[in-house]
C-alpha cells in the first residue's frame, strides 16, 4: 500500500451557510501524482485552499493531516513551513516584487545560478524577467511560469497546482508538464487542480468531486469516462436546481 502525505477525513466546509464542501474522504499518496477533477464550481479550488489554510478556509469540520499531524489551526506560513505549496488558479502579483527575489525567497539554493536554472526550466529567459517585477506586466501565463520556476525551487513535499495549464499557451504546455515530472523526481508529491484531460493523463491517480462530494476515484483511464459522457453517470445532482425541479 502506499504511503498516505496527506489525508483528507470528512471534511465539511460552509461559506455563507451553502455546502462547498461535503464530506469529503480522500488520501494523497507519497511520490504519486494525483488529480483533483471536476466541473466548475465542483469545489476544487476550495479544497485546495482549505488544505493551504488560506484566510476564509480555516473554519472546517472533519479533519486535514499531514503526515499524520492535524493541520488545524495552523496559518499558511506553518503549512508552507511543514513542505506544503499552493500554485493558485489564478496567479499572485507582487507590486515591486522582482522575479529574482520572489524565486530567493523560498528556494532552498538562494544563488543567482540556481535561480536561472529554474528559470530557464520553465521556459523563461533570466536575461530578460530576473529584474521585472511580478505585476500585472507579466502575463498569467508568465507569472504561472515564474510560480512553477519557485516551486522547482522550493522543493517542497506536497504542491497543490490548481488548473496549471490555464494562461499558458498550448506549445508551453508539454514543458510545464515535464516541469512537474521533474518535480516528482526531486520527492515532490503531485496534486493537479483541473477540470482538463491534458491535466488528468498526467496523473497516476484521479479523484472525482461534483457539488463538493467525491463522487469516485481511481486510475485516469476509469475517471476520464466521466468527461466523456459530460458528467452523465454522475447521479449527483445539484440539490438547488432538484429542488426547483420537484
Ligand atoms: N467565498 C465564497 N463564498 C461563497 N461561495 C463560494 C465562495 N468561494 C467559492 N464559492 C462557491 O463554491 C463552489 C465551489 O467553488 P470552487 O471551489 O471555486 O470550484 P472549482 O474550483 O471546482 O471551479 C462554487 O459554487 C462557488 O460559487
Ligand atoms: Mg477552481
């Protein structure tokens, strides 16, 4: 049996009194890649930035561990401190950030080598982006470039990438999919946020989540069937719209 990084135990969350998150069980195997799929509004992302504790997803019923420690209570920084990274769906801007001390500030080798090495990995020319700022100069796509290039260099143990293709232009997509294999390689344990089939064959492993439930989990091959049929065999309706139907 593999080895559980982080365990998911029936977690419940609420926002505004609604059910984003619905009794969800769910285990992350060490050194595998997973995906996290599902339609929009599915909660994904939420439960990305619930295990990331984020300000707003801290209040939660059930229980997150990692390595076997409840992440209760604890701010991002101790959850980023314990090896844990959040790649967001939408990519941070730092006014008067430079790229070069946005990548130093968690990489474990701080030199101006390895800075560019991770830099040139994802596709960007140091040359040209060590000194710009990560504002809304760059593009999404370039600043999800420059998060990847960080997390390369954080080296952490788990990374949550919430839709990693989304803004990158379709020739990049290969690299930043063998990005994330070399991540696996150097010990990080893989969680891809996504609702797309690119994304989900990347995956060793793949969860189903419709209305914050799970709905199934298993091999790529089992869970894409889903998509195939637009989510039919999903016999999770959303109970708002059963309702006005009844
Ligand atoms: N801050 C919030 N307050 C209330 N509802 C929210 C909030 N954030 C997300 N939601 C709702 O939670 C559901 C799941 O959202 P999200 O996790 O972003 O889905 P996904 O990432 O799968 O597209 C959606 O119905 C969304 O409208
Ligand atoms: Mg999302």
């Amino acid at each position: 049996m593999p080895q559980n990084l982080l365990e998911i135990d029936s977690l419940t969350l609420k926002m505004d009194n609604k059910t984003i998150l619905d009794n969800l069980t769910l285990d992350i195997w060490k050194d595998h890649t997973h995906a996290i799929m599902g339609i929009n509004g599915a909660g994904k992302s939420t439960l990305a930035n619930t295990i990331m504790g984020l300000n707003g997803y801290q209040e939660f019923a059930g229980e997150i561990r990692f390595q076997g420690k409840s992440l209760k209570g604890l701010s991002v920084d101790e959850r980023a401190r314990l090896g844990i990274t959040l790649s967001w769906q939408e990519p941070a801007r730092f006014e008067g950030l430079k790229v070069r001390d946005f990548i130093r500030s968690s990489a474990r080798d701080k030199s101006d080598d390895a800075i560019q090495t991770v830099l040139k990995t994802v596709g960007i020319n140091p040359d040209r982006y060590l000194d710009r700022a990560v504002d809304r100069t760059l593009s999404g796509g370039e600043r999800k470039k420059v998060e990847l290039a960080s997390i390369l260099a954080m080296k952490p143990r788990l990374a949550l990438l919430d839709e990693p293709d989304s803004g990158i232009d379709i020739e990049s997509i290969e690299r930043i999919f063998n990005v994330v294999r070399l991540l696996r390689e150097e010990g990080t344990t893989v969680v891809f946020i996504t609702h797309s089939m690119a994304v989900l064959e990347q995956a060793e492993h793949a969860f189903l989540l419709c209305h914050g439930r799970l709905v199934d989990q298993g091999n790529v091959k089992k869970i894409s069937r889903y998509f195939e049929g637009e989510c039919m065999p999903c016999d999770i309706r959303d109970p708002e719209k059963k309702e006005k139907a009844i």
